[in-house]
C-alpha cells in the first residue's frame, strides 16, 4: 500500500517583486509523504521562502495556489491548518524577550498534540537545562535555534518545518538531532520537511524537493 501525502502544495509561484522581476519558482507542485523529506537548493534559490509558504506565513500569490494538510486547505480554514503545522522562523526577533521556558509554555496553545514528554526529552538531548531562564536575546545563535527546534519537535503537528537545523549547532546536538529526525523518517502519520545545502547521511529521506535546478 503507497503511502497517502500528508501536505499537498500545487500551484506555488513566488516572486519578492512585482512583475517582471523573475519567480523564485512557477506552478510548482509537491506532495509530503509521511517522514522526512529534503529541501534542497543553492543560495537565493528560494528554500527559506518556500518553508515559508507551506507554514502559512507568506501569502499565496498564484490565484489557482492550494494549500491542504491532512485535506484541511490554508485559504478556507487557516486557524485549523496552522495547528498541523510547526513552525518557528530563527531568524524572527518577535521572542527575543522570551525565555526557553515561556515559549515552551506557550507553544502548546496552538498544538493540540503537543507532547510534553518529547520536550524534555529534547531539553535534555540538546543540553538547555541552564538556559531555560534565558531571554533568547542573551543566546548564543546554535542555543537559541536549539530552543526553537524542541518547542517544534514536540508540537506533535503533522508538519514540522525545519530551516538549515544544523546551523551552529554543536557536535553532540547534531548527533541527538540526527536521531530524532530518523525516528521522525519512520512516522506513518507526519511529516517533517528540512531545507539545507545538503543532506546528512543517516536519515532516510520520503523525498527531496531540489529548487533552483
């Protein structure tokens, strides 16, 4: 039995500039199957803003573009699709006041699925017991991306959006990381999507999406 996709993205066109400055891409169409599947890309080609766009956090601009997640559509039931999606940008500076502990608080709220048992077991696999009182201003750019990596892997969406999550992490992090994302391979009911410049060995990929090709 062929696995059933999890997000369904048809029709994506983006462009930062009105016409006619060119698209990032055109009509582009992908279908995440259950697991881990693989952006991939050279600079300026668009893996960022993509990301964006399956997280609901940039605005469809094709008329005919369509967004669904387990058949829930972005355009006619936004608040529902964005609970099956987890997504936290490291480069926004809207929690920079926050510390670890109140956004792994607040994260819940959004998540219905949330499993508290995940975070703490990615608090204590990423090493941020002692920044949970830390403003995430006050660290370093490798912490603050692992703090926003484990309010995500725990959301228990059916979507996990990751951006470059190896970045400045420390070597024990990208192991412990690497685990859990081959764990996350073998899920029959959710799907991760990862952009970066390159796949890591270890992790069984349900696809790759390559822009800019």
């Amino acid at each position: 039995m062929h696995a059933l996709p999890i997000l369904k993205a048809d029709a994506l066109s983006f462009s930062y500039s009105p016409p006619p400055a060119p698209l990032l891409f055109d009509q582009l169409s992908i279908h995440l199957l259950p697991g881990v599947t693989f952006v991939s890309g050279d600079e300026s080609s668009g893996k960022t803003t993509l990301l964006h766009l399956l997280a609901g956090a940039l605005p469809l601009s094709a008329p005919n573009a369509n967004l669904q997640i387990n058949g829930i559509s972005l355009t006619e039931n936004r608040p529902a699709y964005l609970q099956q999606v987890a997504w936290l940008d490291p480069r926004d500076t809207a929690l920079d006041n926050h510390t670890a502990r109140q956004i792994f608080k607040d994260f819940p709220a959004n998540h219905p699925r949330f499993d508290a048992d995940a975070l703490q077991a990615h608090i204590e696999g990423l090493s941020l017991t002692p920044h949970l009182d830390k403003a995430l201003y006050m660290l370093s750019s490798g912490t603050r991306r692992k703090v926003l990596m484990a309010a995500v892997l725990a959301s228990g969406a059916a979507v996990t959006v990751l951006d470059q999550p190896f970045m400045a992490l420390d070597r024990p992090s990208i192991g412990y990381l690497l685990q859990v994302l081959q764990r996350a391979s073998r899920s029959p009911d959710r799907a991760c999507v990862l952009a970066d410049y390159e796949a890591h060995e270890g992790v069984t990929l349900a696809g790759v999406v390559a822009l800019g090709g």
